[in-house]
C-alpha cells in the first residue's frame, strides 16, 4: 500500500501571510525605537513628561457662619417664704381699785345700789304637731259578703261549726290574704270558707287623711246545716 505524499505549502501560499505580516510590524517597531535612542528624541520625550504634571492645591470654601439668636434671659422666680401668723399676746392686768371718794365729814360714803338686770321674759312653748286623725275602718260592699257554698262531704256528715279568719284589705278592697284563727272542727268547712273569702268578699278600703290605707280584721263565717235549703 502506497502512503500519500506530503505536500508543503509553497512560499506564495495564502497560508504564511499572517506570519509575515506579524514578523514586519516587530521589525518596523524596533527600527523606529532604535531610531528614536540615537537621535535623543526618546530623552527629550521622558524629560518633558514630567513638566506636563502640574500640582495645584485647591482651599475649600469657607462655611458661612449663621449667627444664632442670643439665648434668651433666665427668668427667676423668687420662692414664697412661708409666713406665720403674729402671735396674739393677752396681757392680764389688775383691774384698777374702785377711786374711793371722801365725804366731806370724813366718812367714806356707801356704794351705789347694783342696776337691776332685766330678765327676758321665756318664749312660750312651740305647739305640739297635731295629732294624726284616727283612720276610717274599712267597709264591707254587702253584695258580696255572701255565705260560701257548703261542702258536699261536710253535708253529708253532718258537720257544721263556724270559722274565724285573719284577713287582710288592700288599698283597693280586694282580700290579699286570709288565716283560720278559729277551726270550726272539720278542714272542709275552714278552706271553703278561707277561699271564698278571698275570691268574692270585697271592701271600700280604709282611709287615713283622705288616702286609702291597708288595714286587718276578723271575720267569722258560720256554716249551719238548718239554714241551708
């Protein structure tokens, strides 16, 4: 097997353009710095540069100074001074003696006679409050002051008696409360007459200085088996 041949790249070929162009830019830069070493234009260049810095130092401005307003005056407040009453000084003196006047014939004359001393009469006795008018007792309205109905069982026992009762008026008539002071012997008699009372019995209240006042009375309520019909 035959190997291929190398070909080299020939002296005008595109390919080593770059490389000569490259190796005559080195070439023309050291020719022109070599130039410039022995003609003294590269010393006078380096002398020169440095008078091209020049230094300057800049003052900053002065602040303004803003005058202040003076400060204003202290104010003193003289403190009180607590002061104490003048003490009140009571001088007791003698009392002076009675000037003793002499009579012509020595004697010394008698003391005037005391000035009588009027007496106030008393005042008299403010009058006692008048007594509080004595209350109207209630009155009993008569329509309603009926005997209760009587008991079947009582009846049918024969059970009769008669009950007292605590009771209590209102202001407005009506019975508000009602106690057995007095059993008449059987329980069924003493509650129909306790409830009948305070359901149907009514009053005109008692009064007191023409207002209506509460009061409590007895009443009695007899159940009698010869009046029923």
């Amino acid at each position: 097997m035959q190997r291929p041949l190398l070909s080299s790249p020939l002296p005008g070929s595109p390919r080593l353009w770059p490389h000569a162009f490259a190796a005559g830019a080195t070439l023309t830069v050291l020719g022109i710095m070599a130039y410039a070493v022995e003609t003294g234009i590269a010393q006078g260049l380096v002398e020169q540069l440095p008078n091209l810095i020049h230094a300057q130092i800049v003052k900053p401005p002065r602040p303004k100074l803003r005058r202040l307003p003076p400060p204003p005056k202290p104010h003193f407040e003289m403190p009180q001074i607590p002061t104490a009453p003048a003490p009140q000084i009571t001088l007791l003196l003698p009392p002076r003696p009675a000037k003793v006047v002499k009579h012509k014939s020595g004697r010394t004359p008698p003391p005037p006679p005391p000035k009588p001393v009027r007496t106030p009469p008393p005042k008299p006795a403010p009058a006692p409050p008048p007594a509080p008018a004595p209350p109207t007792p209630a009155q009993a309205v008569a329509g309603t002051h009926t005997i209760p109905p009587y008991p079947p069982m009582a009846r049918r026992l024969g059970h009769q008696g008669t009950v007292l009762l605590d009771i209590q008026i209102g202001t407005d008539g009506r019975v508000t409360s009602a106690s057995v002071a007095g059993s008449s012997g059987d329980t069924a008699l003493d509650a129909a007459a306790r409830a009948w009372v305070l359901s149907q019995w009514r009053y005109r209240p008692a009064t007191q200085n023409g207002s209506p006042i509460s009061e409590r009375t007895r009443v009695k309520i007899t159940f009698n088996l010869a009046e029923e019909p």
